[in-house]
C-alpha cells in the first residue's frame, strides 16, 4: 500500500487491487474506494468544469463541501499524482 496526502485529496493506492481508497476530502474523513476510470472521469469533468465558481461535492449523500477553483485545481493535481499509480 502506498500512502497518498494530497492537498484535497488523502488516502492509500493498494497496488495488488489496483484501487485508490479515499480516506480524506479537505478535513473530513470518508472512506470510499475508486478505480482509474472513475478518478479519470472525476478528473475530466473538474478540468471542464474548473472556471465555474467552484463545485459542491457530496460526502455520505449529506454533507456538502464546497471547493474553489484554487482548490479544484488542487484536486486536479491530487488526482494526477494518484492516477500515476495506476498500472
């Protein structure tokens, strides 16, 4: 397992399930698991999306976090550097 502490974005890549595990959104804990075609379309719709005034995402269908385009652009760079483990 590899630990990842991104800016935005924390967790663990488990090389042997090929999957990234998120632990962390900014200071909120979760934990949800995500394979490459889903951090590679999360990443393709913020890139399209990042000049809007931020995004909202949802954590546990109830918690709303919002996210600045500086922020996003954080994510962005998190999500890159996790998809570089990806096999």
């Amino acid at each position: 397992m590899t630990t990842i502490e991104g800016r935005i974005f924390s967790g663990s890549f488990d090389e042997e399930e090929n999957t990234f595990t998120l632990q962390k959104v900014k200071h909120f804990h979760t934990e949800t698991s995500m394979k490459e075609k889903q951090l590679q379309q999360l990443y393709q719709y913020l890139s399209q999306s990042k000049d809007d005034d931020g995004q909202v995402l949802t954590l546990y269908d109830q918690l709303l976090v919002h996210l600045s385009n500086e922020e996003i652009n954080d994510l962005l760079n998190d999500i890159d550097e996790i998809l570089t483990n990806f096999q």
